[in-house]
C-alpha cells in the first residue's frame, strides 16, 4: 500500500517516512516540527494535518506546516536523518536543500519557526546551516553523539534508550562522524543576533542529559540565547519533557507565543517600510 501524498512539486505533499508538509494556504511564516526518537512510530500526516488546523484556529490565519522525522521500519533504525529520509532523500544535507527549496524559493516564506524533540535537534541544527531558521526551540536536546558506553550515565531507562539510539547512529553513520558533535552550529546560528535559540530541560534531567544542559552553559551569553528550565513533577521523567509540555497544553503555548514574537517582527518590519 502506498501511504506517499502528493510529490515535492506539489504544496501538499507526505512520505510516511518522515516527511510532510502543507503551503496550500500562503503564509509569510512557516513552522518545523523535527521529530525526536522518543516518538518514531507516529504519523507525520497526523501531525501535519493537526497542526495545519490548530494553529489555524489559535492564529485566525493559515500557517505553513512541515514535519522532519526519521521514521525508519519500526523506528530502531532512527539516525537522526543523517542519512536523509527514506524515499525522498539520502543525506541531511539533501534534505537542508529540499526544505530550503520548498520554504523560500516555492513559498517565499518570509520567518521560519523551529521546533525539535531530543534527537530532532541534531538534523534541525545541521540543516540550519542550509535553511535559514528565525526561532529555534529544543526541548531534552542531543547535541552530541557519543558511541561509547563509558561515556552515559544510564541511571533511568529513556536515558538507557537515547544510549542505544546514539551508538546506533555512531555504528551506522559513521561518515558523518565530523558532525557528531553539533556544540559549535549551536555557538555559529546565535552569531546572528536576529536568530532566536531557546533551549529546553526539566529541572529533573539525570545522566547524559544533564551532561548535555551543563554544555550548554558554555556557550556564549547572548540576548538571543535563552536556557528554560521547567519545574516538573518528581514523577516525571525528566528526559521525557516534551510529552509533559504537550500533555500541559504548555508546548502548544509556546509554538504559538514564538509565531507571534516572529509575526511581529514581519509586521514592524513592514510598517516602517511604508513609513520609509
């Protein structure tokens, strides 16, 4: 059975595997969603077509919508889309020039609003070196994949689960070994004081993402740079924020919150060009 929608020609278009996306409706804003490994079994139409309607209804005006995820078989195969997405495309890169192509040059989107999950930083983070990203917003991020068992701290079993993921991309991936460690495209998109990077941990992380919060004070101190921390129940695991923020209702608010701050900047940016 093909579940393909559409091709990459067409505006509304959906590759099971981990692409979809939807400029039906013209938008000078486009919002990403990059899926993390926590979540490979899900339906990137699903999430497409929610996403479309929702923001819709929050906005009263039509958004653009694409979803990166890296849904490989049964979801044992995520690799972060360093080999691209099945079907559509064979590299991270590739598929940089493939959203680049869609967002600017088809749809001449004018601020792009990112959001990623655990691993979906990785791909997220590569591709903004291809595709400029106004917003970019991690929740639990993996900037780092480290392929030694040594190197985690396995003290809760989604940590455990993000170990087997990364040694599996180390074992797989190889030649990308170069970018394994994304710290530095972190430090380079918030050169750009006009690129906003918020990153996301529950004050509960143990282990491997704890390593990786603590990194994260080492970058620069810039006003576009923002760490959140986020008070959550003792009986949530930490790395599991993302699912907490949605159960919340708290991760729609602050998609939402980030259109608008780009929104704004769109309609300043154009009253004063009429005032000019």
């Amino acid at each position: 059975m093909n579940l393909f929608v559409g091709s990459l020609s067409e505006n509304y278009f959906v590759n099971p595997n981990g692409l979809a996306f939807d400029f039906t409706n013209k938008s000078d804003i486009t919002f990403i969603e990059f899926v993390g490994a926590n979540n490979t079994l899900y339906s990137v139409k699903k999430k497409l077509d929610f996403y479309k309607k929702f923001l819709f209804s929050k906005l009263a005006k039509h958004i653009n919508v694409v979803i990166v995820g890296d849904n490989k078989l049964n979801g044992k195969l995520y690799t972060c889309n360093y080999s691209g997405v099945l079907g559509t495309c064979n590299s991270v890169w590739e598929l940089g020039n493939i959203l680049y192509n869609k967002i600017y040059i088809e749809n001449n989107t004018k601020k792009t609003v990112v959001f990623g999950d655990c691993g979906g930083s990785l791909p997220a983070i590569l591709t903004s070196t291809i595709v400029p990203y106004h917003s970019i917003n991690f929740t639990t991020p993996y900037y780092q994949v480290i392929g030694g068992n040594h190197d985690f701290d396995t003290s809760q079993y989604s940590i455990w689960f993000a170990r087997e993921i990364c040694v599996h991309v180390h074992n797989t991936e190889n030649s990308y070994k170069q970018y394994f460690d994304t710290l530095d495209f972190y430090e380079q998109y918030t050169r750009n004081q006009s690129n906003y990077l918020n990153l996301h941990w529950a004050n509960t992380v143990v282990g491997t993402d704890l390593l990786f919060r603590d990194k994260a004070k080492l970058l620069p101190k810039r006003s576009n740079f923002k760490i959140i921390d986020h008070l959550v129940p003792s009986t949530v695991e930490g790395h599991l924020l993302a699912s907490y923020l949605v159960k919340t209702k708290k991760w729609y608010q602050m998609i939402i919150e980030e259109i608008k701050i780009q929104q704004s900047i769109i309609d300043t940016f154009n009253k004063n060009s009429v005032a000019g």
